[in-house]
C-alpha cells in the first residue's frame, strides 16, 4: 500500500510578536498605572480634606459617605477616564504613526528595488522592531545584488575572454545556472 | 518617502482599524472607571448613624478606613484594565504584527535560496502594501532573469553554425545580457 505523501504544513498563524506588541503592551500599562496613581493620590487627599470639613460644619442630610462625594467623584473619575483614554489614543496614534514612517519606508525600499537600486538602505526608522525589520529587506537586497553584481562580473570576463570553447561551454551552461537561482 | 496610495497601493493603515481601534480602547478604559465607580459607591453607600455623635466620629474615621479601601480599588481598576488593554493591544496589534512576522519568514525563505511563492495576507490584515511591494520586486527579478536566459538560449540557436560565427552570437549575448544586468546599483 503506497503511503500518501506529506501534506505541506499550513503556515502558523503567530499573534503575539513581543518585539512589537510588547512595548504598546508596556507603554499602555504605565499610562493606566500613572492614570491610577494619580486619581488616587488626589481622591484621597480630597477625601481627607472633606470629610473633616463635613463633620466640622455639620451639614447632615446625608444618609451615607457617598452623598457627600458624589459630584467630586463623579468629576475625578471623569478626569480620569478622559486623561488615561487621551494619553492611550495619543499613544495608538504615535503607534500608527511609526508603523506608516517604518513600514512606508521599506515599501518605498521594495520599489525602488524594483527599479533597480538595491544600495540604498531602506531606513526604516529608529524604533526597535521596524529597524529590525529594515535590516532584514537591506541583507535580501544586499545579497541580490552581490548575486547579480558577481554573475555581471562574470558575463562580462566571458564575452571579452579568449578561452577555448570547450571552456566557454562550461562557463556559459555555469552562467544559465547561476542566473536561474536569482529569484527562485 | 512617497505614500503607498500614491503609487497605486492601498494604505498601510486603514482608517477604519484605527477608529475601531479607538472606539476598542474607549469601551475598555470606560469599563475599568465603571468598575472603580461601582466599588467606590458600594463602598461609600454603607448608611452614616443617626445620631450627631455618632455622625460626627463616622466621619472623622471615615477617611482613614477609605484610605486602603481607595487604594485596592485602584489597584484592581490598574489590573483589569492593563489586563483588558493587553489583550486588545494583542488582538488588534496582531494584525500588523502578524503580516511582519509572515514577511519575515519569506525573506528567510528566499535568502535560503528556497523557492518564494507570492506573499498574501490576510483579508482584514493591515500593511497590505508591504506584500504588492514585495510581489512587485520578485515579479521584475524573475522577468529580468527570463529575458537574460531568454537571450542567451537565443545565442544558442545559432549551434548550427559554424564556430566562429556561433561564439560571436554568444559574445553578443553576453554583452547585452551584462548591459541589461548595469541596471541594477
């Protein structure tokens, strides 16, 4: 019985890359963690202040704690929605923002690759995985044109050679086979 | 740099992803405040005393006891919603995180000298211009790389003649092919 053959795997689907999901990840938190710290720095510093106040002066038509706070509540954790949800949209815009200055720079790279230019590092920005990322389109680049540059070098030796034509033979069938690997 | 709407590519960003992003994010933070407020309220609705006395000591002491009370309910607003927005930051993030993660493993696969199929995306993922981009560069290697071999098999068609005529054919050839291949600096 013939056993079937393998199937090729299915390319994994990854949705966590830590090198660019991690710092907004990072950069989000502190934004939530300085929100909190500070809401809570001024609402206990109100809260000390007022009910003191409150029992000094005596206003009592409150049924409870809450009564008293309401409205100063209500304002802080207003604030504290409005600052911690401004800072984070400020911080998805900057992200968006890297992303099109990084990611347009690589295209811009992949284009004029296509034209031809393929020396021109790509200068995909300074933030972490984009630069990376940059990086790795300037070696794929950089190693077709070392290709194309070596089997140049080598089309041009062979046309002004004087060589046997036995050899030729074998340079040129060599020549079709190296120009056959760039881009497989 | 120029944009890729302006080179016939949609763009890397779609709007629609970064208001759904937006909206994602102003739903979360308003959950987390709405979390805090109900802790809050139950924790400052419990009924003052009736008598004056005892009015008066609840709310001298009452700040002291708020005091960690205020402090765990931000700390449980700080973990649920880093929680939350760490999961969103995951879910939306990946898809620009994801197309980068697959170019990747193509570039790999084509400095491993392994044959490169086409790069696709998925539907909903962003950055789709990186993928025309690269289809595009691959697309004018392999045409480039036709015609050079398409020049020299020319060359070679000329085997029924005698030696000399064949090598200058074939000089010619390369000649042309070495000219089409300055092109690339």
């Amino acid at each position: 019985m013939k056993t079937p053959p393998p199937r090729p795997s299915p390319s994994r689907i990854r949705y966590v890359s830590p090198r660019f999901q991690g710092p907004a990840v990072l950069a989000f938190t502190v934004i939530i963690v300085i929100g909190g710290a500070i809401f809570w720095k001024l609402v206990d510093g109100e809260f000390r202040r007022i009910f003191p106040l409150t029992a000094i002066q005596g206003h009592y038509t409150f049924d409870s704690a809450y009564d008293i706070v309401r409205d100063l509540l209500a304002w802080h954790l207003a604030g504290l929605f409005i600052g911690v949800f401004l800072a984070g949209s400020a911080l998805v815009l900057l992200l968006v923002a890297v992303t099109r200055h990084g990611i347009g720079k690589v295209v811009d790279s992949l284009r004029a690759s296509a034209d031809g230019d393929l020396s021109t590092p790509t200068g995909a920005g300074s933030i972490g995985e984009f630069d990376r990322f940059g990086e790795k389109i300037d070696a794929v680049r950089s190693d077709t044109l070392a290709s194309v540059l070596t089997i140049r070098s080598e089309v041009t030796s062979l046309a002004s050679s004087g060589i046997s034509p036995e050899e030729f033979r074998l340079r040129w069938d060599e020549l079709k086979h190296r120009i056959r690997r760039i881009a497989p | 740099m120029t944009r890729p709407e302006e080179a016939g590519y949609g763009p890397l960003i779609h709007r629609r992803y970064l208001f759904g992003l937006l909206l994602r994010l102003c739903v979360n933070f308003a959950g987390g405040v709405g979390i805090l407020f109900v802790i809050l309220y139950f924790a400052l609705s419990r009924p003052l005393p009736v008598e004056y006395a005892g009015i008066f000591h609840a709310l001298r002491n009452l700040s002291p006891f708020l005091r960690p009370i205020l402090a765990v309910s931000v700390l449980v607003y700080a973990l649920l919603a880093c929680g939350s927005t760490s999961a969103l930051c995951v879910y939306v993030l990946h898809k620009v995180a994801g197309p980068l993660y697959r170019m990747e493993l193509v570039l790999d696969q084509y400095r491993s000298g392994a044959p490169t199929r086409t790069v696709s995306f998925r539907n909903n993922d962003q950055i789709q211009p990186l993928a025309q981009a690269f289809n595009q560069w691959i697309g004018t290697l392999r045409r480039d790389r036709h015609r050079w071999l398409a020049t020299m098999k020319d060359a070679e068609r000329h085997f029924l003649q005698d030696e000399a005529t064949r090598r200058v054919k074939m000089e010619e050839a390369l000649r042309k092919v070495a000219e089409d291949m300055a092109r690339y600096h």
